[in-house]
C-alpha cells in the first residue's frame, strides 16, 4: 500500500520534546532492538527508529551504539533501560488523545494492564 505521508529523517537530538516523549511510550523497553536500516540517496546503510505519525513517516537515525547510550542517560529509564512506570503514565495522561500511538503495535503490546 503506497502512503502519501511525508517522510522525514531527521536526528534524535531534532526532535521536539514532544515526539520524543510520543517515542518513549511507543518504545518503553528501548530503541536499539527497533532500529530498521536501509539504504540512502548516496547508496550508504543508514540505521533508523522508524515512527509514524498521522500525516508523517520519520526516520530517525541512530546507531545500536546511539541508541543504547540514549537510554543509559536519559533519566525517564530505569537502570535496566525500561521507561519508568510514574514517566509512562504521565506521557499516557499528556498525550491520550493522539490516536496514531493507539494504533502503533508496539504501543499497544506495552501498554495493556494486568
């Protein structure tokens, strides 16, 4: 199925606040398991967190390096590179009215309450 979605690749360290916290909830156990890699203009493999939203495609590029190095740092994961339970459901709370996550595989497999 082809999608007229705008597709944009951009740096981790671009994205606003926002989409990063978007990002957190739909990739709660991490990024670097999730990394796609393809080829670019330049004929280069690049390796990207794919994220989708209603009317764009991004393409974030990182390495598995990258990528493990955000979570060790960033305050919202545990020590074992898991979104915080109080951080998740405040970004659930913040952002509950965005369908696009609700309808993201990995957001619904990571948010479903026992």
């Amino acid at each position: 199925m082809k999608t007229s979605k705008l597709r944009i690749i951009l740096n981790y360290e671009k994205l606003s606040a926002v989409l990063k916290e978007q990002i957190k909830l739909v990739y709660p156990e991490g990024f670097s398991q999730h990394l796609i890699e393809y080829t670019n203009k330049h004929g280069a493999a690049v390796s990207a967190l794919p994220f989708e939203t209603d009317d764009k495609i991004y393409m974030i590029k990182m390495s598995v390096n990258l990528a493990t190095q955000l979570i060790e740092i960033d305050p919202d994961y545990s020590e074992d590179g898991i979104l915080l339970e109080q951080i998740k459901d405040k970004y659930q709370d913040e952002h509950s009215d965005i369908d696009y996550l609700s309808e993201n595989d990995n957001y619904n497999r990571n948010t479903q309450r026992i």
